[in-house]
RNA sequence: GCCGAAGUGGCGGAACUGGCAGACGCGCCGGAUUCAAAAUCCGGUGGGGUCAGACUCGUAUGGGUUCGAAUCCCAUCUUCGGCACCA
C-alpha cells in the first residue's frame, strides 16, 4: 500500500460505485426512523461557487451522519431553473434558447456536485423550468385563485428599469433592485397579487414552534410590523364625509389638534377649499408627489406641508381641527391619513414647530412633579404616562385609556380596533419570458376565468423573441395568447406576464417528496413520511424573502387539505459567508476562488474538510489556501497511519473484540478511552450543535492519540485495539471526508460501503477516567495540582489538597475562611 | 434613530451550565531524517520577567456581582446585519 494519500486514483472510482449501488436512494415507507435534510437549490448558473461548496458540504454530513446512525434518509437536489440569466444570456448571445442555456448549466453544475461526492437521491431531482414541476405551480395558483388567495389589481407597484419588469416589495432593499441594485421607479400597473397579509398573524405565531436563529425570526417579525391601535373616523363638514386615520395611541386623541394626509390621498381634491391659494396647494402636492422615493420617505427629510382650507371634528372632544398635507404621510400604510399629536410623537412635533400648530399635551409622566405644558416642551414625549387635559378621563394610566378610549368610540360608532401590517400582499406578476405562465384567460363574455386543471401545464412557447421591452414578451407569441374561453368556448386572450420565480421555490422542498407523481404535486402518503424537512440550510440573505413565501406557501398548502403542519421547515441552519482577505468573493473585487481548481489539486475530500473545520457553520468563513493544506496534510496523517500499520490492521474482526474485558496496559487504556471520548464529542457536535469544526478538532486529537502511541509503543503493539481504534475513527470521518475512508474502509478488509456502516458507539464505562487531575486555587488563582482517584470524597480530597507543599506555604500564618470544592475539577482555598 | 449579533495569541478559531483561557489547525522556532532539499516525524510557541523557576499581566474599554467572570449585570467604544417619517 502507497504511504501517500493520491485521491486522483480513487475519488471518481467510488462516486461511480456508489451511483451504480444507489446507496444514497431514498425509499418511502422505510421501516427505519425517516429524516428530511435539505439545501436550498441553486439557480443553474453554470458554475459551483464557494458558498455552494459551504452549504452542500455541510448538508451532506448531516445526511451521511444520520444514515449512519440508522435513519432513512432524504437528501435531495434540484434546480431554482427559471430566472431572468437564462433569458439575458440570449438576449445578449441571440443563438441560444434560455431552455438551452439552463439545461446546459443544470448538466455542468450536476457534474460539479458528483466530483464532490455529495450524497444526494438523484431520482429525485426537480427543475422548476420543467413543464412537469410548473403544472404544479400553476396548480396551485388556481387552487389559490378560487380560494380568493390570488387576485388582480391595479396600484403604483416597484418597477426595476434595468430588469423591466415589476418586483414584490421584498425584492427592494434601500429602493434598489434586490438583484441588479437599481434605483426602483413607481408605475400604476394592474398586477397579480397573492393574499399573503391574510396569513400575518399565523406568520406571527409559528415562529414560536421554529427551531430557527433568534434573530431570523425578529427579522421577519419587523418585516410583517403588527401593530395593534385603531382606526377612527374625523367627519369633515365642507365635504360631508368622514377622514379615517389610524393610530396605535388611541389615548392620546384628546392631543390631536390638526390632521395630516398624504398628497395621494383621494380626497386631497375636494378637501381644498382655500381656493385663494389653491394654485399654491397643488404645486406643493405635484412637488412632494414628484420626489424620489428614497428622498420621500427618508426621516432626515425636512417635514413639509401646507393647508387645505378644511376642518375635521375630533370626534371625541368636538373640536374643530385644521386639515394639512404633508410630505411625511404615506399613503401605503394605514389610511393615508393621521390624527397628529404634537405633544406625543416626534414626527408631529417638529411639524407642529415649524408650522406653529397647537401642542397639547395629555400625557403626564408618572415620575414628574411639575405638569407637562405643551408651550413650552422641547421634544414630544412618548413614554408611558396617565392622563391629563382629557376631561373625564384624566388620571388613567396609557393602557386603561387604551382600552377605555376604544370601548367608547366602538359604542359610539367612532371607531373600532385594528390591527395593522407593513407587510403588503405578494406581487408575483412578471413582465419575462423565461417562468411559469400565470395561467388565467381574459375572455370578453366571461371575463378573468382560470385554466382548467386538466389543460395544465400552460406551457411556455418555445419560439419567441426575448428582447425586454416591458411588457411580456409573450405579448407577440400569437399562438400563445390566443386561445379559447374555458368556461364558454369563445375567443379569448391568455394572460400574458410569468410568475415570480420565488412562486417555484416556495413548495419545491414538497415536489422532493414524491417527485414522480403525475396525478398530483405530492401524495399525503409522502408527506407523512417525509415532512416537515427536518433541517433545512441555507444563506441568511433568503431570511425574508424565500422563508416567509415557503412558509405562507405551506400554509396554504395545508388549508387545502395535503398537508397536517403548517410550518416546512423546523430547523433552520443559516450558514456564513465565504471570505476572501475579509470580503465576500466577487468578480468586481477579483478574490474569487474556483471551487473547481481546489478540486482538481486537492481533490473533495479536502475541501469539504477545510470548508468544514475552518470555522463553526453559522459564522463567515476566511478562505485560507494554507488551511486547505492544512486539511490535507490531515487526510494524508490519517492515511500514512494505516498504510503504515496495514498489516496489524487489515482483516482484524472488529465486531468480535472485547476491549472491556481484556487487560490493557496503562497506554492502552488511555489511547481506548481517548476513542470513546472523542465518539461523545464528535457524536453530539454533529447532531445536537452542528459545529463540525470541533467535531474535525476532536478526530485530529485521536489521531495525534494514536500516532504518540505508536511512538511510545514500538516494541509491543496491541493489534486489536489499534484495529479497533483505526476503524472506529474513519467511521467517524466518513460524512467528513466520504472518499477516502472508503477507500481505507475497503483498504482494512471490508468489503461492503463504509456509508452503509454503523456510527460508532459511545460507552460510558470505557470513557471514565480513574484518575483526575483537580486544579487547586488560592484566593481563585491557579497555585497547584494534584492527580486523585477519580472516587475520591470531599473529605479526603480536602485532606489531600491541604498536604501539598504549595498550599502549606500559601495558607502559613493565614486564617482559612473558606474552602470551595467543584468535585472532579477543582478546590479554591480562601484565605485572609 | 431603533432592533439584533459580535469583539479572545501573528492568523482561523476552542473553552457547551460561572470553575486550568488559548483545544485543534495555520504560521513561526528548534531537533531528527537527508549529501542537500521537499515530504515526514518529534518538541516548543500569549506578553513581561528570569540561567531556570518563582512571580506577574492578559479575552475591545471602564465599573460591578461572585470564593471564582471570556462567560452574568451596568456604561462606553468598534465592527457587521436588519428596519427606518409605519402614525
């Protein structure tokens, strides 16, 4: 056997077997314990980044780990394949077809992932582009259509100018496209939305069930921004209706002394009655209105606004109030318009200043002598409080009043309690080609009718022309928009816009289950075997976006009665960024590392183990080439040692070895009880913590074990322990390092797959130590140790301790006030 | 501005529940092997101090709780992430 560790003569040999032997096939119905691990899948861009590297890698020791320990595993792979790449590659190339190119890439990027010896159940597999899978997605767009879950409408939507197209609000960040980062416009357009709002308060809920990071979950519960207040209706003589605003402080009403609303409010243009000034008015509206966006909506603005002529009647207290407009209303959330409290909000303050509007402060800080005087207060409080300037309710403390203040206004048909979201319904209407037809008819008799479930999938026609105009380049696909009424038969026009491809990754973690079924997205049977995925892992850049949509998805899914739970995924590992000199790797910045170069010179093995043990999984990870040799001058220690003792190790029956029970030497026993020390460790950071770094750390320290014993051993070898020590610690690499052990598994006599072998067990009587060492301390700082019988009392231990020399000259002359002992680890001696 | 996470050797990181700070790896230094080198093996490696030891300082900074703090509490600084005129 070669001392050397050459993975180029074994790496591609074993995938090719492991293929033919579907060792990683996942069987429904198996009579073992089922486990779900999934990695997000990626879009099809042609090429295995690091961070795919990083993810996968860790998801296949997880899976290998749990098959391992006896479960019945699924671990599958697919495609995120629709998206607008596949679509500007051709427009920009012209020769090739999106189909094409995304094929192509699903073909290479597969490639990539076998030279990695992921264990993946390939049969599997889903691509999101496969009319196959997009029946299903179409399915359930209907299935949510005629559950008024999706819905048409026209309002001003984001509009990205370089992706023409609109996108949802989740895809803009800072007013910039989440993809291509530009600037965001707003258009009115009539669009498809889904009813996500109706399932806020149940996004809410379910996080408390999640196995998720905290912070993950605070994310997406600013994201949904519940807020719990009331809406109150302000009747406005002038113009006989009624200005409802909403507020979360109800109790504050008697400090609304002037009304705000934002220039887009419907009834700006009835509500300026100051015609001697109208001209003015409508300038500054058209002025505000024609602000960017980000400028608009920015707090650092500098508050604007002017009068309308009109008044509205505070309906609690009676009094007339001035009706403003102002730049710092929006009209996408609440009701466009506000009762302002100058005295409580800081917003309202700083307007009321600069227009010198009435403040009026009706809230008294509890711990606050002198009364609060709105004349002459210097910011606008906010804190909790009891009342004051409001009649009969002076002296009830914010809540009461809260609650005090609703119970009237709902008796008096005022106003009723609300709650209200900053999450807004999911825009997944798509200006593209190149994703799945929202499959809907306009006909002229019929109106909006959805296609039949038998005439699914709405294919996507090959033969059209993908220059981006903003409008779907389905528009000119004639054979394609024409079509015929479902419902009566007539001429009709199909829908012409591509669903959102966040809509296909939002249930593909279903399709996995029962991938083949034609009848079906997925069969209850499956789900009951199968979901929810047990550990889900992926970047934290999808911590709003693809999670919340997955988890409304599911929702839905389930309230149609094909699934039990409403929540897909009950853990979630976000793993970290790969790091190049402190950066995230990208073209721009020129530190990008080929997955594929370190493959071919250091083959898989190496770099799942360096990506793996470089850093814990959640936290970002510094590429380092001196670590990857680092990680294979590892795998080639682990290789020489069995190469080196193959003849003391090779065709020993583990199985049949009592250690327990055989006389070891003092080194013997350490080396057997190092092995089952290090199977604890490994064992629970790789299923309780996730934190394969320590686990790789625990395995290296064996090895090291294992290498000072044969140095210290030469002469007299124990050749079943060193066997069974050998073969205990490459089962333990194995979801680590996949390749080589098999070959080192095959290499010592085996002679069926290493991943089909049993994980080690741990025995606690084998891991006990007889003796211990306990750290003593004088006045908490370390002085002396001393070696004791693991068993030993507190009393003797005492005993002992007080009988070193060190602790006799620190306790000489000194009173004693106190001994703490921390049995099997330490004795802190006080002393005065 | 608000919310959250983090800050430990030259570097990546470890210390899981308050109990030996720096496991493991990288780098560096020394030794063995070699004609020599690479590779490999063995040993050392936080700072100060010393022939060596004793000792001493040390987990962003300042304070606190405790017999004992990287870990808990308060304040400050820095970095990263999220939200941001949300009524």
């Amino acid at each position: 056997m070669q001392n050397h560790y050459d993975f180029e003569k074994f790496e591609k040999k074993w995938q090719k077997d492991w293929d033919d032997k579907t060792l990683y096939k996942a069987k429904n119905k198996d009579e073992k314990d089922n486990y779900y691990v999934l990695e997000m899948f990626p879009y099809p861009s042609g090429k295995l980044h690091m961070g795919h590297v990083r993810v996968y890698s860790i998801g296949d020791v997880i899976a290998r780990f749990k098959r391992m320990e006896g479960f019945n595993v699924l671990h599958p792979m697919g495609w995120d394949a629709f998206g607008l790449p596949a679509e500007n590659a051709a427009i920009k190339h012209g020769n090739i077809h999106p189909r094409e190119w995304t094929w192509e890439n699903i073909e290479s990027m597969k490639e990539q992932m076998k030279a990695m010896g992921l264990s993946y159940d390939w049969d599997r597999e889903v691509a999101t582009a496969d009319p196959d899978y997009y029946k299903w997605t179409q399915w359930f767009f209907i299935k949510m259509y005629e559950n008024d879950l999706a819905y048409k409408k026209e309002q001003p939507v984001n509009w990205c100018p370089s992706c023409d197209t609109v996108l949802a609000n989740e895809q803009v960040v800072n007013n910039r496209c989440e993809r291509c980062d530009t600037l965001v416009e707003q258009k009115e357009l009539e669009q498809w939305f889904l009813k996500i709002t109706e399932y806020a308060d149940e996004l809410l809920e379910g996080h408390e069930e999640l196995d998720w990071p905290e912070r993950v979950k605070t994310m997406q519960k600013n994201w949904i921004g519940r807020s719990e207040g009331m809406s109150i209706n302000f009747p406005v003589q002038e113009i006989d209706k009624e200005l409802e605003v909403f507020t979360t402080r109800p109790d504050t009403i008697y400090g609304a002394t002037y009304m705000v609303l934002s220039p887009e409010h419907p009834y700006v243009d009835e509500l300026i009655t100051d015609k001697e000034n109208e001209d003015e008015i409508r300038d500054f509206i058209n002025r505000v209105k024609n602000q960017e966006d980000m400028e608009r909506t920015s707090p650092e603005t500098e508050k604007e606004g002017i009068y309308t002529g009109s008044y509205a009647t505070n309906p609690m207290t009676g009094e007339e109030i001035p009706i403003l407009i102002a730049n710092y209303v929006l009209m996408e959330y609440g009701t466009g318009a506000i009762m302002a409290v100058p005295a409580h909000d800081q917003r309202d303050f700083d307007f009321a200043k600069k227009y010198d509007l009435p403040i009026k402060a009706v809230i008294q800080p509890h711990d606050k002598k002198e009364k609060l005087d709105g004349s002459n207060m210097k910011e606008a409080y906010s804190e909790d409080g009891y009342l004051i300037n409001s009649e009969k309710y002076n002296g009830l403390n914010v809540e009461e009043a809260f609650d005090k203040f609703a119970n009237v206004m709902e008796e008096k048909n005022i106003g009723k309690r609300e709650t209200n979201y900053r999450l807004r319904d999911w825009l997944i209407s798509r200006q593209r080609y190149w994703g799945a037809p929202i499959p809907i008819v306009y006909c002229d008799q019929c109106g909006t009718v959805p296609v039949d479930e038998e005439d699914l999938p709405v294919l996507l026609p090959d033969d059209v022309e993908f220059s981006a105009t903003g409008i779907s380049p389905l528009a000119k696909a004639e054979d394609f928009v024409n079509t015929k009424c479902p419902k009566c038969g007539g001429d009709a026009k199909r829908e012409i816009d591509t669903m959102d491809t966040f809509v296909d990754s939002s249930w593909y973690f279903l399709r996995y289950m029962d991938s083949n079924n034609q009848k079906l997205p997925f069969s209850n049977e499956s789900a009951q075997d199968w979901f929810p995925v047990d550990q889900y892992i992926g970047g934290i850049e999808h911590a709003i976006l693809h999670l919340l949509y997955a988890r409304f998805f599911t929702k839905v899914i389930r309230d149609l009665d094909l699934l039990d739970e409403g929540e897909p995924f009950t853990k979630w590992l976000a793993q970290g960024m790969v790091l190049k000199d402190g950066d995230k790797m990208s073209k721009s910045k020129g530190n990008v590392v080929d997955p594929s170069r370190i493959l071919d010179e250091y083959g898989a093995d190496t770099a799942r183990l360096f990506i793996l043990f470089a850093s814990p999984p959640e936290k970002d990870l510094e590429w380092s080439e001196a670590g990857v040799e680092g990680a294979n001058r590892f795998l080639n220690r682990v290789w020489r040692f069995i190469a080196e003792n193959i003849d003391d190790i090779k065709d020993v029956d583990v199985s049949k070895i009592n250690l327990a029970q055989s006389n070891l030497n003092e080194d013997e026993k350490e080396l057997h009880r190092k092995l089952h020390e290090t199977i604890q460790k490994v064992t629970e950071d790789v299923s309780e913590r996730l934190n394969f770094n320590t686990a790789i750390s625990a395995i290296m320290e064996l090895v090291n074990e294992l290498y000072s014993y044969l140095v210290d051993n030469k002469k007299q070898l124990n050749e079943e322990l060193l066997a069974f020590v050998t073969e205990k610690t490459l089962l333990m690499l194995a979801p680590f390092a996949p390749h080589m052990t098999e070959e080192l598994w095959h290499k010592i006599g085996h002679k069926s797959s290493i991943h089909r072998a049993d994980w080690p067990e741990f025995e606690e009587e084998a891991a006990k130590k007889d003796e211990i060492t306990i750290v003593i301390q004088i006045n908490g700082k370390v002085r002396d140790r001393v070696d004791v019988d693991a068993n030993i009392s507190e009393d003797a231990l005492k005993e002992k301790v007080f009988k070193q020399d060190k602790v006799q000259k620190y306790t000489e002359d000194k009173e004693v006030a106190k001994t703490i002992v921390i049995p099997k680890k330490l004795v802190n001696i006080v002393v005065k």
